[in-house]
C-alpha cells in the first residue's frame, strides 16, 4: 500500500522517523515472497511486456517482476525508499520517484502492477481505466496504444465491490465492463504487511478487452441506460427504466436478461445489463457479449 498523493513529510521540521514518513505516504509493506510470486504470475506479464509498477516501496514485489517482464519503470513517491531503489536495481529496472497518479501513461501497451494504498485506490483505479481508454466516445476507435491489465492489492471490501463479491455491483464496474473486465484473483491477509494493516487485502484485475461487449457506436446510448437505471427512481430498477421505455418492452428485456421484475439495480450484473441494452435498443447481440 503506497503513495496518498501527499507532498511526504514536512521539511524544516526536524528529523523525520521511519515511522513518520510511513504515516505521510501510507506504507504497509509487503513481506510475503510467495504472495509477491502469486501477484506477478497472477498478472500475467512476459519477457516481452513492459511494466509499470506503482508504489515500489521496498522492491518486494519488483524483484519478481523485474526478471519476468520485458522492461520495467517502477514509480516510488518517498525519496529514499527510490535511492535505495535506484541502487539495488540499477542494472534492471527505471525507477521514478513522484506520486504514480501524476505519471503519464506510456504510448506503447503495458501492464500496471502494484501494492498501492488504500486512501489512493480510488485514484489510481481512475488513472488505469484512463489509460485503458474509459470513457471511449461513441464510435471512436483510435487504434492508439493503451494499459493492456491492471494488477493491485487493494483493500478487500473494495475488490470484492467492484466485482460483485456481495452479490451487488457498482455503477463503475457496469459503467465500464463493455470495456474493462473486473475480476480477483485471491485474498491477501493483512499480516502478510508491515505493518500490519487493520483489513485484508485482496488482488484486484483490471483487464482492457480486445473487443467491447458493445459496439463502439453504442457505447453512449449503453452508457445513458446505465445512468438511467442508477437513477434511483422508483427503488427498482424497472421502475428506472419506465421512465424512458415502454412497459411491456422493458418487461422483455428484464425477462431475456433473468432480472427480477422487482430487482434492485445493485442486484443486476454486468452480463445482465449488456442484455437489457441490446434488448432496450433493439439490436442484435454484439459478437464479443457473453
């Protein structure tokens, strides 16, 4: 768990103990190796992938990745930890010492890999969904280079929200899965960390798909339905849609897709709300839906 986005410990105070600076930029350590193994193999990154790794911190989880991928930039917002850094992996990987969410995005695909902070998840998320292309305007398709997959230890309750671990999904992860795919791969305990955090962690995937679950040209009519679902009215989420469509045409697509006519909008899924927009439209189903 690295960087909050702090400037890092005030100067012209004195002495600044270990244990202050990681307070300023929220560190919690990973000590576990095999954890860092599980971490690397679980991003799947090869000899020919360049890297990205947030929050470097002590080179836990860079010491594995840095002989299994292609080209590796590790990011570290603490000065010293990113000397110390430069010195142990000198020969092998680039290090940077800045706050990762301030960093631009390569122009070639890569791969982000990263303990980052809890206080700086939501951040760093934002920055990984940018540089995989979300929000892509309605038939756009710029061919440009993109973050490719997206591989962090995140704090549990989070991960678990986003990919429906409760049996409820956030309007992020629908607003995105046409072309983000949300997925875990494991839970992390918390005294895996140093120290040792007050929740269990989890590894969270991000990964950009080849093909969007809806066409390019209907992006923002998917996106409109969304937003019109998670509106709230009514409490259900047929209620929401009522609103824009008709009855019977909505009880269709809630019936094609397996949704309760009673069902809360949270209580749908991603694969759901992609039926409900190819019924809703009156399109037949994209090649790359499930």
């Amino acid at each position: 768990m690295r960087p909050t986005g702090t400037d890092g410990p005030r100067r012209g105070t004195g002495p600044v103990s270990a244990r202050q600076r990681r307070r300023a930029y929220s560190q919690n350590f990973l000590i576990d190796t095999g954890v860092a193994r599980r971490v690397v193999r679980a991003s799947g990154v090869g000899p020919g992938d360049n890297v990205v790794e947030v929050g470097a911190g002590e080179g836990m989880l860079t010491r594995y990745l840095a002989p299994a991928c292609g080209r590796l930039t590790a990011y570290e917002i603490d000065p010293r930890l990113a000397e110390a850094l430069r010195l142990r992996f000198a020969s092998t990987v680039r290090v940077v010492q800045t706050d990762f969410r301030r960093a631009r995005a390569p122009r070639e695909p890569f791969h982000v890999v990263g303990n980052i902070p809890y206080s700086a998840t939501a951040g760093i998320v934002r920055w990984c969904l940018a540089a995989a292309g979300f929000p892509a305007a309605a038939g756009s398709d710029t061919g440009r280079p993109a973050l490719v997959s997206a591989t962090l230890i995140t704090q549990l309750e989070y991960a678990r929200k986003r990919t429906g671990g409760f049996g409820r999904w956030s309007r992020l992860t629908v607003h995105t899965w046409p072309l983000i795919a949300w997925s875990t791969a494991g839970r992390v305990p918390r005294d895996r960390f140093r120290p040792v955090p007050g929740v269990d962690s989890a590894i969270l995937r991000l990964v950009r798909r080849p093909h969007p679950l809806v066409p390019r040209s209907e992006l923002d009519s998917y996106r409109e339905l969304v937003d019109l679902g998670f509106s709230g009215v009514g409490g259900s989420l047929r209620a929401s849609l009522l609103r824009a469509h008709p009855a019977r045409r909505v009880d269709s697509a809630l019936s094609a897709a397996g949704v309760a006519r009673s069902a809360l909008v949270a209580e749908v899924s991603p694969d759901g709300w992609i039926l409900l927009h190819t019924r809703l439209n009156g399109r037949a189903a994209h090649p790359g839906a499930r």
